[in-house]
C-alpha cells in the first residue's frame, strides 16, 4: 500500500493515495482545520480503511465519490457513504441507470470542504459518465494544485474505451476530453489516475502512481498523436475485458448483490 502525504498539519489540507494488488488507486483528502474530508474510488472491502483514516484525522467524510461506474472491482463508495452518513456521489448522467438514490454530480460544479474546493470536470470517453476531480487548497493558492484523473488521463496511457459504446466513438471522446478540457490546464498541475500499472483499465500504464500534467504532455504517447491517429491507436491496443466485467457492473449499478 502506497500512501502519499501532501500535508499532515491539523490546520491544513490532508492527502491520501491508498493502491491495491490490481493496481486500483482510491484516495481520501480534505480540511484538517474544518474537519471535513472526500472519499474517491473505494474499492468493496477497504471502507474501514477510510473510517479508520477519518477517526484518525477527527474529520467527517462528506462526500464518496465514484468517478464513473466501475467495471474492473466492486465499489465500496455507496457502503462507506450509508456508513458514514455523507453523499454518495457519480455524475448526473448516472441517475436514469443506477438503482439507488445518489448526489448527481454536474460539470462544474465546486464542493466545498472549508479550505480545499474540489471543482467536477465532466471527460466522458473511458465511461459516458467518467468525470475528473480539480483539488484546490484555498490556503496555499487559489489556482489548483492536483487533479484526480480518474480513468480518462493515466500516468503514461489514457483509459481503454470499449466501457459503455462503441470503441471508436468512446476514444474520439476521450481524446476531446483530454484536449478540449484536462490539457488547458497548467504544466505544474499534478495528476493522479485512478489505475496504475496491473489494471486492465488502460495499455501500457506506468507503475509510477503520479506525474505532472507537463511530464505527460512530453511522454505520454497518446498526447502527441492527431485526433484520427489516437482513435486508431487506442482502439487496436484494447487490453482484454476484466474478468467477471459484467457481474461486476451489474453490482456497482445496484442490480446485484
């Protein structure tokens, strides 16, 4: 288990990256001084990790979010958020397909944890559904500091996109999503996927769990190819569907158990 600490001083924002053996990256951040903290991607199985981190900071978890509908792991976010009492969160296009109430979540929109902001980016492409999270800490600047990729932009790769469509028309939307939204942002902006090598979710993932969103323009292959040649690229590189893909989904649209 990996965990990255930005800052652990009861005053200021805190910052957690919990990996697991699939090479799945959830994350756990927020306010030490307002007491109020988010939970992202939880894999089933790890909310008393995420219960244990929130005792340990004295925070309340106000929103669990799922930055789109999984197909690879089963997620923990709905049973952390009924735990916990906070939000459980997907973007608003989810509302019509899943069965279970959620806090539809609109590009844009801004959640406000006292001194960290966390703006939605909707980047549709890897899922319909699939949004970016853009973390400002308010008492060290007011322009972002990092952005939870989800599986849109990997370190080193882009999110496979055969998860709800047609390939072709799935990796053209990745690429505007990519071109049109995430790399207007600054060079030094820092990014963290939501897999890391191990995960089916994408080709050639780097096992490093974070870079900058510079580092990536300059390396990552994907970045430097044409709209036609990315969706070529990325539609013949498809790594093989995970295994159970369809029980798995079912569950995480709560048409399972």
């Amino acid at each position: 288990m990996f965990i990255n600490y930005l800052t652990l001083k009861d005053e200021t924002m805190f910052f957690k990256q919990r990996s697991s053996a699939d090479g799945t990256l959830s994350y756990f951040y927020g306010c030490g001084g307002k007491g109020l903290a988010i939970a992202v991607d939880v894999v089933a199985g790890d909310e008393a990790w995420f219960v244990a981190e929130a005792e340990k900071a004295a925070v309340r978890i106000s929103f669990v979010i799922d930055t789109h509908i999984h197909a690879d792991h089963l997620s923990g976010g709905r049973v952390l958020a009924e735990r916990v009492g906070a939000s459980y969160c997907l973007h608003e296009s989810d509302q019509g397909q899943v069965q279970f109430p959620i806090r539809g979540l609109q590009d844009g929109e801004v959640l406000d944890t006292g001194n960290v902001t966390t703006r939605v980016l909707h980047t549709p492409g890897h899922t319909p559904d699939s949004i970016c999270l853009l973390v400002t800490d308010l008492r060290r600047s007011q322009e972002p500091w990092f952005v939870l990729t989800g599986d849109t932009l990997l370190v080193g790769s882009v999110g496979r996109p055969d998860l709800g469509g047609a390939p072709e028309v799935l990796a053209g939307r990745i690429y505007d999503s990519i071109h049109g939204n995430l790399l207007n942002f600054p060079d030094d902006l820092e990014i963290f996927p939501g897999h890391s090598a191990g995960s089916v979710c994408g080709a050639g993932l780097s096992g490093k769990p974070s870079s900058t969103l510079g580092f990536e323009k300059r390396w990552d292959p994907y970045l430097s190819m044409d709209r036609e040649s990315f969706i070529a690229q990325l539609v013949a590189t498809i790594p093989d569907r995970p295994a159970e893909m369809e029980r798995i989904m079912a569950a995480n649209l709560g048409m399972a158990a």
